[in-house]
C-alpha cells in the first residue's frame, strides 16, 4: 500500500518524482538494504506528454527489474514509417521494441518499489529541495518536512524551483500528446509500427498502445503553433495538408481526451558535464533527448542503474554526471543535430525516403550504447 501520511520519516535517501527514473532507482537501492522515500506529487496513475515507445535497452532494463512487460499487455512494434510530404518509407527497426502507455507502467514500477520495501508518499508536491548539514531537506505543500542524507531529482520535463536546469540545444519547442480512437483499418495499418511524420515547423509520431488506442505525440515550434494562433485543430489540419498519410489515419478518428496535453520550455539537447553539489539528476533531469530518437525512456532508465552503481559502491552525484555526459554524448548529439534539420528544413527528410536504411541507421545510433548497458 502506498502511504499517504504527513509526518517526517527518516530515510537513507529521498528520490523526488516517481517515474520510471525514480521508481527504478528506488528498486535497485532498495532492493541492496537502503531506506528509500519516494515523493511523488501525484495521487493515482495519469497520461504524460510522452512517446511512450520503448526499445530493446529499456525492455532489457524493465525485465532487470522485474517488470513483466507481456503481462502489462505491451504492444510489439517492428518497424518504423517515416511519412514527409507524398512520400511515405518504412523499414524494419534493428532492435525488438514495444509500446506501453506511462500510466500503465510508471503504476507497475511503483507498486513494486513499494512491495520490496520502499516507502511512496504520494499527492504531496515538493516546494523546496534544500541543502544542509547532515544531508537534504525536503519541504511538501503542505508544509511538511522529509530529511535524508542523499537527495535524487527525478521529476522528469518540470523542474523543481531552485533548481532549474539549463537550456538546451533546441529550447523553442512545445510539446503536445493525443490519444485517438482510429478506424478499424487504420488501426491495423498501424499496428506494429511506429510512423514518423514530418511536417512545416515540427514533427511527430504515433503508435498503437496496449488497449489499442493511438497515441500521437508531436513538437512543433512556438512560431508555427503562433502561425496556427496557438489553436489544436487549426495545428492538426495543418499536419493533415502537409501529409497525406497522416490524414488517411486520422479520417473518421475519435479524440478520446477533452484537450491535448503540452510542455512548453523543454531544453531538448540538454546534457550537462556537471551537477550541483551533492545532488544527482536523474531521466529527463540529466539528459533530454529530442522525442522522435524513441530513447527517452532507456535513457531514464539507463540514468537510474547508473545513478545505483555509482551510489552503492561510494560515487558522487559529480562523477555521476560526468559519466553519463561520456556515455550519452554522442546519441544526444546527432538526436539534437537531426531535430534541428528537420525542423529547419523539412524537405531534407526526403533522402530518408529514397535511402530507407538511413532509418535503421538513425535508429541504430541514437541509443544507449550496448557498451554503457548494466543489465
């Protein structure tokens, strides 16, 4: 059961945040005897602006963990489209990968945090993270206090006040998230694939999840979301024209939210060398990386056994920081290098379609190098 409680509890470590960085965290440590406190600002599972696509290096990390992927009813995708104006290429992916909506899987991690041993205090929101003598102090909304010797951040694209990150590389991008009801047909079509579609001033991907909606997770520039008076409808229709394909999955399509979720001021590129004293960065905190590399989530959960290794044998958050800087450096990079082509000019997506394994080969290099693994 997840503890709901307000009283001060002393523990060895305090993870802010709860998502697949945190709650893998909070397993590895717990699971080698520390005393974990997990703070996570929401009361119940909910959808989050996210991709939701995970490879084989984030299946492999989740299987080390104990998650049960095929039990959680995650959907195999096989392959990878790329629609850019008329033009539409597809090709298999070079690793096994699966989709699974957060909700589903950020509740898996932590129940199972909580049934090793970890304690999860959720609703309650961290206002301020705090250095003192004997460790951290973190002060809840509702006026509460948790101490611990150790600190972790892992409250993924928001930023805790008093310790914003730094820009990025590509920092003028919104991100936004719909869940569609698509025809029978075009489900279909769908399932088993993941389709990247281009369009002026952004770009996005959509997949089928394990209940069989589709979900589409884009960015698009704040001048083209401007240039579309910042409306949903008038931004999809411009997908829609610039895209044949794309209005072909969504004819007849069913909106199964009221609005889109979004993000705005999200620093896509980040990666810095070097974290404050004595805190360390986790997922979305460490390492942001543009959303159509698919990596997201094994980079989150890369950070997270990192971060464990690092902590259990002695390590700072300082070498931490420089050791995930060295070993996503070059991913992250040719990621933001090809964000910022497409965006910048869309119609450079079109030597993918007439060189088809120039996606296996995109795919291949945006990863989590195999070297960098800890499973």
């Amino acid at each position: 059961m997840m503890h709901q409680g307000s009283s001060s509890l002393a523990a060895e470590a305090l993870i802010v945040g709860g998502g697949p960085a945190g709650a893998a965290l909070a397993i590895l440590l717990t699971q080698r005897g520390r005393t974990i406190e997990i703070i996570e600002k929401t009361s119940a599972s909910h959808d989050k602006v996210c991709g939701e696509f995970l490879s084989s290096e984030a299946m492999a990390y989740l299987a080390n963990l104990g998650v049960d992927l095929d039990a959680l009813g995650a959907v195999p995708i096989h392959g990878v489209r790329l629609a850019v104006r008329k033009h539409v290429v597809a090709c298999e992916l070079p690793f096994p990968a699966m989709s699974l909506t957060r909700r589903k899987l950020d509740e898996a991690l932590l129940s199972l945090a909580v049934k090793i041993g970890a304690t999860v205090l959720r609703g309650h929101r961290v206002e301020s993270l705090l250095a003192v003598e004997s460790g951290w102090v973190a002060r809840l909304s509702d006026g509460e206090t948790r101490q611990a010797r150790s600190a972790f951040l892992a409250t993924g694209k928001h930023d805790l006040t008093g310790h914003q990150r730094p820009g990025g590389k590509q920092n003028n991008l919104v991100a936004f998230k719909m869940y569609f009801e698509l025809v029978t047909a075009q489900r279909r079509a769908l399932d088993g694939w993941v389709e990247l579609i281009v369009f002026p001033g952004g770009y996005a991907g959509l997949q089928i999840m394990e209940d069989g909606t589709a979900n589409l997770c884009l960015l698009v520039t704040r001048e083209t979301l401007r240039a579309c008076r910042n409306d949903w409808t008038t931004l999809l229709e411009r997908m829609r024209d610039s895209s044949d394909h794309f209005g072909q999955r969504l004819d007849g399509a069913l909106a199964l939210l009221t609005k889109p979720l979004a993000l705005s001021s999200i620093p896509y590129g980040l990666l810095p060398r070097h974290s404050e004293s004595g805190l360390w960065r986790l997922g979305d905190q460490a390492v942001v990386t543009p959303s159509f590399s698919g990596d997201g989530m094994s980079i989150a959960l890369h950070t997270a056994h990192v971060a464990a290794d690092l902590y259990l044998g002695g390590g700072t958050s300082a070498m931490f920081a420089e050791r995930i800087h060295r070993e996503i450096r070059r991913p992250v990079i040719l990621a933001s290098m090809l964000s910022r082509l497409v965006i910048a000019a869309p119609g450079m997506a079109d030597i993918a379609c007439r060189w088809p394994s120039l996606l296996r080969h995109i795919a291949d290099h945006t990863r989590v190098p195999s070297s960098a693994l800890l499973t």
